[in-house]
C-alpha cells in the first residue's frame, strides 16, 4: 500500500484557500525548520541513543548524526556544521568536558547540551564553565528532550538570524557608500563645469567623476574636432602606457564611431566585445555620447576588465556625467565668446583712443601752423600800410581788406572744433604702398630743405594686419621728422624688408644732427622736439608717443640708433599678415 496516498486525497480534498492556510501555518514552516536542522548525539550507550533518536528527535522532522566518541565527533562537527550538540559528559576517552574545549579550540561555536546521569551535578557545573549551554540528566522524557533542544536551536537560530542581518547591514553600508561616491562624484563634476575654466582639469575630474559612479577601471573622454571633425582624446584615467601618449590625437576604438553616428549609449560586455579593439582594455563597455542641442560633440567611455556588465543605474548615471560635460562645452563657449568680445572691444576703445590723439595732434600742430601763417602775414600786411606812402590808394584798400580777412581767419582758427574719432575694424593693410605713398608726398619738401630722399622697397608686398590711417600718419610722422633733422645736402633713407621671423621690418635713417636723449625720454615726448614746423614743410605730423602707440598696438616693436652729429635710424616692426 502506498503509504503517501491518503495525504495525496487529503490534498486533492483542500480547497485554495485551505491549501495557502495550510501551507502559511507556523506549525508548517516548524516543520520546514526542523527538517533543515541537524543535531549531531555523542553517545556511546545504545540505549540512550537510541531514545534520543527515534523517540525523541526524528519523530519531529529533526536530522540526527550519531558518534559514539569525542575524537569522531570533532571531525563530524567539522564536515557536518550540526546547529546544535548533545554530548555524554562521561564518554570513555576523552569525555565531554574534553569535547568542548576541542570544539572550542578549533572554533566551532554550537550549542552543546550535556547529559549525564543523577548525582553528577559538578561535573555538569564544570561543562558550563567550559562552555556548555544547557543539560539533561538521565532518565529524562522526551518531551523534556525536545524542550531543551529547542531552547540550543533556538540560540544557533537567533544567532544566523543576526549574521544574516549583520550580513545584510553590511551590504546596506556598502550599498550606501557606493551611493554617497556617486552623488559625491556628481556633485564635484557639477561644481566643476560651471568653475572651472581649463578644459584639460575639467575633462580630467569628468574621466574621474564617471569612474566613481560607474566604479569601472579604465575611463577616457572624446572630444570633436571642429576643423577635422574626428574625435580626439582630452582626457583619461588608467589608460595603458602606449596609448595614453595618444592625447590630443584622434581615436577610434571600433566603439566610439557607432555611438557618435547612432547617439545613443551602448553597453556590451563578453563575447561581443571580443570582436572590436576595445577588448584590450576591458571585457565590459560602456559608451554615452556627449550632445550639444541634439548634436554629438563628444564621447564618455568606461571599461571593466572583468565580464561584469554595467547595470542601467551605471548608464543612468553615466548619462548624468556626460550632461554635466555638455554644460561644460556650452559654458566654455561662451566664455569664449565673451573673451573674444571683451578683447574687441578693448581694441576698439584703443583704436578710439589713439585715433584720437592723432586727431588732436594733427589739430594741434595744424592750428600752430594756421596761427604763425596768420601772424607772419598779418605782421607783412601792417609794415605794407605803414608805408602807405609808397602805394596808391587802391592798393592801401587792398591791403586793409585783406587785414580784415586775416583777423577773421584768425579768430576761426582760435575756435576750431575737435575732430569727430574714426571707427574702423582692423584690415590687411600693404605697407609697402604706404610707404611709397608717402615718398611721393615728401619728395617735394625733401627737395625745398635740400635733402635727398631715397627708398630700398622690395618689389612684393608688405602685408600686416591694423589701421590704414594710424599706419599712415605713424610713417608721415618718422619721415618727416627725418627730412626736418637732417643737415642740408644730407640724405634720408627709408628701407623696408621681411624678416626671417615673419616680420615687416621699417627703417628711417637720416643724416641729420642725432639724438641726446635716451630712448624712454624720446618716446615719452621729454626729448627731441619732434613735430614738423609748418612754416618749414607745410604739413604736419605726429608726436612720437603716439607713433610707438600705434606700433604697439598693432604687436610690433619700435627703437632708434643715433649718433651725434652723424644720424638716427628709427626702426619698427609688425607682424607679417600671412
């Protein structure tokens, strides 16, 4: 007869309901406990051993592991792992008292409940001392059996229970960890892309930031090339050696292309990545794009050289990283733009400026000349009248008329008004048109003051970024300030040529009387007198102050030899516009 078939008409017979109330009992889940517990009984009397096991213990569902000797029932314990120990305090050998300091020697901590018979209460006192958790003394029943095993069980029980919990505490710290690093991470990357200016330090704690949050070995970052439009790396952390020296260069993983043309991340890890060069450095990936407006300009990638895959919380966060990157582009974008804008205007408002000491020395020297051609004309007109004597009365009139006129003259020139700034944006401009220009302008006064004007120009051009018209009057100024410091039958002579540093270098020498004065005194304006004398050349020119600002500011240089009564040669320089 099957001894399992009125069980299987008792459950045939149970309702749903009956059969979950059935199976969620804690008589049930007992059961369940009992059937996994193992007591290990060392005895070496059959009889006793024989009551534990059959009477006692198996009837519950417990698991019973018999030894007859302590030397047995050490290794026993040590294969076995029982929850829980009853020893005979008086084996013959090595007897129970024994038995629990081996056991406690060779760190097995179980519940070891000792039995012994009437009138042995000492020796039992002794096995508590030595470790003991509870006692039985013989004759017992079972049900007292039952009572202080379960109490043994009862502690291994508690104690899993608080291993596993210590267990689970321990994973809860670790988990709680890894989360503070992550959001630590994430708070340091966040921060730096929107302080750090240097892109090298911001991609590099970037790399950083993704290997914490995705606690991969290997990271590095793509960045776009606006020009070439291949991606290069910027930055990394643990790279080998011989790729690492690949820094600003392109790169090409086989992975990073299919993730910049498809913009969407990508997570493989094992066989598939043995197909493509990655798998030298990982056998996990991961790979998020970095977008500006829907736009990829930029690659995060991280690698693992273990096949554990990265899970989508990693990628989430990744993500997060690559965000923070995107931000970072966007501001050093723009504050490159506003570097780049801040520049032209200073520019701007140097050019302004100098435009507008030009103007104003040109005015000023203009306004001296008008005033001693109006002094020196009207002083002939009044010696003329007073010798009216030798004149007519018509030419008398004329005479007087034009007096009038020179008054108003002079009363215009008292109030001429300041001229408006020139506003213009900086060009490519020949200055060896400018200076041939201005040969021809002064070739005529040069002739009146009996000096010999000559040129050595190359026959290519001369072309450097600025401002025509400060260029203009930073020429005019040098050679007429030759042409007036010159002896007579002397000669000035201006040179140009490009030098091997890719510069426009100028000379202006002269022949003339030199120059006392240091350099920081003449370009100061304590020096020399450097203006042009009206009445001289009938023009005007610039101070010398104003002809280094001009050089400056475009990026040359500006200098002079002199010796006395021998010569000056100004020179200046200005970078090539290639």
């Amino acid at each position: 007869m099957d001894i399992l078939a009125p069980f299987a008409s008792f459950f045939e017979q149970m309702t749903a309901r009956q059969a979950a109330s059935f199976f969620q009992h804690p008589c049930y889940h007992k059961s369940m406990v009992r059937n996994r517990e193992r007591i290990l009984i060392v005895e070496n009397n059959t009889e006793i051993s024989s009551f534990l096991t059959n009477q006692a213990l198996k009837p519950l569902g417990y698991q019973v592991i018999l030894e007859t000797d302590s030397t047995a029932a050490i290794q026993r314990a040590q294969q076995e792992k029982p929850d829980a120990i009853l020893a005979n305090i008086d084996l013959p050998g090595l007897s129970g008292k024994d038995l629990l300091v081996a056991l406690h020697a060779q760190g097995i901590h179980v519940p070891v409940i000792v039995l012994a018979g009437r009138g042995m209460e000492s020796k039992v006192i002794q096995a508590f001392r030595l470790g003991a958790t509870d006692s039985l003394f013989w004759p017992v029943r079972e049900a007292e059996v039952v009572s202080v095993v379960e109490r043994a069980l009862n502690q291994t029980r508690n104690a899993r229970e608080r291993a596993a919990l210590a267990d689970k505490l321990h994973t809860a710290n670790l988990e709680l960890e890894q989360r503070v690093r992550e959001l630590t991470a994430l708070y340091d990357v966040g921060k730096a892309a929107v302080s750090v200016t240097d892109q090298k330090v911001l991609f590099e704690k970037i790399v950083q930031g993704a290997l914490a949050v995705t606690s991969a070995d290997i990271g590095w970052c793509l960045r776009r090339d606006e020009n070439s439009r291949a991606y290069l790396l910027v930055a990394h952390q643990n790279l080998p050696a011989a790729l690492a020296g690949n820094l600003y260069r392109p790169w090409d993983d086989g992975l990073s292309s299919m993730v910049a043309l498809s913009g969407e991340p990508l997570s493989i890890h094992g066989e598939p990545v043995r197909r493509f060069k990655i798998t030298l450095l990982g056998e996990a990936v991961l790979v998020v794009p970095i977008k500006v407006k829907r736009e990829v300009v930029g690659l995060l990638e991280v690698t693992r050289k273990a096949n554990a895959p990265f899970t989508a919380a990693n990628q989430k966060l990744l993500e997060a990283i690559a965000d923070y990157a995107s931000i970072s582009i966007v501001n050093a974008q723009l504050f490159r733009f506003l570097e780049e804008r801040a520049q032209s205007l200073k520019m701007q408002a140097e050019v302004a400026r100098l435009n507008a000491q030009i103007q104003t020395s040109l005015l000023q020297e203009t306004t001296k000349g008008l005033q001693q051609a109006y002094q020196y004309a009207s002083e002939h007109i009044r010696q003329m009248l007073k010798q009216k004597n030798q004149l007519n009365l018509e030419q008398v009139e004329r005479l007087r008329s034009t007096s009038q006129s020179l008054e108003q003259i002079g009363g215009l020139v008292n109030i001429l008004p300041a001229p408006a700034d020139i506003k213009s944006e900086p060009t490519r401009v020949n200055l060896a048109r400018l200076l041939q220009e201005a040969l021809s302008r002064f070739q005529k006064i040069a002739q009146q003051s009996r000096v010999l004007l000559k040129a050595q120009l190359p026959q290519s051009r001369l072309d450097v970024k600025g401002y025509e018209h400060q260029l203009r009057a930073a020429i005019d100024g040098l050679i007429s300030n030759a042409i007036k410091y010159s002896l007579q039958d002397g000669e000035v002579v201006v040179r140009a040529a490009i030098t091997p540093d890719a510069t426009v270098h100028v000379q202006v020498e002269d022949h003339g009387i030199g120059i006392s004065s240091d350099e920081n005194r003449v370009f100061s304006g304590k020096g020399r007198s450097d203006a042009l004398t009206p009445e001289q050349f009938g023009g005007a020119a610039i101070s010398l102050p104003i002809i280094k600002a001009i050089v400056e500011s475009g990026g040359g240089k500006i200098w002079f030899e002199s010796n006395l009564g021998r010569g000056t040669t100004f020179h200046f320089t200005l970078p090539l516009d290639k």
